[in-house]
C-alpha cells in the first residue's frame, strides 16, 4: 500500500514538472525577445546614424527666396472624408482636421494632409519628401528638424511633385536637391507666420 501511495507520488510529482516545463520555457523565451528588443532600441533606434553636418556659415541674407505665396482657402476643421480643395500642392492652408500630428519630430511614415495643415496653422514648417527610401533625403531634412525642433516637422509624402516640398502657412518652397540654404532660410522667414503662434499650441 505504501508503495503504491509512493508511486502515485511520484507520478504527480512528474506530471507536475512537465506540466510547469512548458511555462518555464515561454518565459525563458519571451525573456530572450525582451533582451533582443532593448539592444535594438538602446544600440539602433536610440542610436541612429551620425546625421550630415549643415553649413556652418548659413547667411539667411545671401539666400534667395525661391518660395511661392498661395492666398489662403480657409481654416475650418473638418472630418476627413469631407469633400475639400486645396491651391497647392502640398496644400498650405485650407479646411483640416481639428487633430495635428505631435510631437515634431521625423517621421518616415506618411499622415493626412488635413493633420499637417493643422500644423502649419499653428506655425510649424512641414518638411516632406517624394521618395520612399531615399536616405539622403531623410538625413538632411532630419538634420535641419533637430536644429528646429520646435518649428518643423517631416514626413513621407509621395504625392509630391518634386524630391523635397518645404511648407509654411500659405507659402511653399520645392526643391529637387538637397539645398540645406534654401529650406533654413525658408524656416527662419515662415515659421510662426500663420493664424496661430507655435507658443500657443
């Protein structure tokens, strides 16, 4: 009898270990894809690569202003599956989403024109460029975003008609290269020029 209570005690002790091997195993798992996701974001997200160095002798005075005026279409919030038109592209005024996009920073992802309007109505400079994947691109308007960091914001926009659009409250700049003069001389005059003071937001 007392062998049989000893077997069946084991048996249980058994059945309990494999029973807790399979737990011990996901944690042990999920532990190593917590590791792996810190070093991604420690050593490349919080890390990135050096960004290019601007001119250091930036003269906002000997840059040409090679910026259009557009008249303004309006500033009422709206949905975004209301029927809208804009003067040009990308639009710098016109009805928009009572939501913006925040914080500033670079994004390589693409948003609602209607959330960057809400932007530029609020001051902000919107740095967009055309081509998914252009380092370059991303690099220089990435350098200049940092260096004004409370006035611009960029993103992916493929709809563009050229490399590089540089958007202020019914004003617009667009560039083929990667002219780092034109697009802080455009800030420096455009930013926090609209309906709304950047302080404000």
């Amino acid at each position: 009898m007392a062998r049989t209570r000893q077997t069946l005690e084991k048996k249980k002790q058994e059945e309990s270990q494999q029973s807790r091997s399979p737990i011990l195993g996901f944690f042990f798992l999920a532990g190593i894809i917590g590791v792996i996701a810190l070093a991604v974001y420690f050593f490349v997200i919080d890390n990135p690569q050096p960004l290019p160095e601007l001119n250091a002798d930036f003269d906002i005075e000997a840059v040409v202003d090679n910026s259009v005026a557009y008249e303004s279409v309006g500033r009422d919030h709206i949905a975004d599956d209301v029927a809208r038109e804009y003067n040009s592209n990308p639009p710098t005024s016109g009805a928009h989403n009572p939501r913006w996009v925040r914080p500033n920073g670079t994004y390589t992802s693409q948003f609602s024109d209607t959330l960057l309007i809400h932007n530029l109505e609020h001051g902000h400079v919107w740095l967009s460029y055309r081509d998914e994947g252009d380092e370059d691109a991303v690099a220089i308007l990435r350098a200049i975003q940092e260096k004004y960091s409370d006035r611009v914001i960029v993103t992916y926009r493929p709809e563009n008609d050229t490399r590089i659009a540089v958007a202020a409250w019914t004003r617009l700049l667009t560039l083929e290269g990667l002219d780092s003069d034109q697009i802080e001389a455009f800030i420096v005059r455009y930013s926090d020029q609209a309906p709304e003071s950047i302080l404000e937001g």
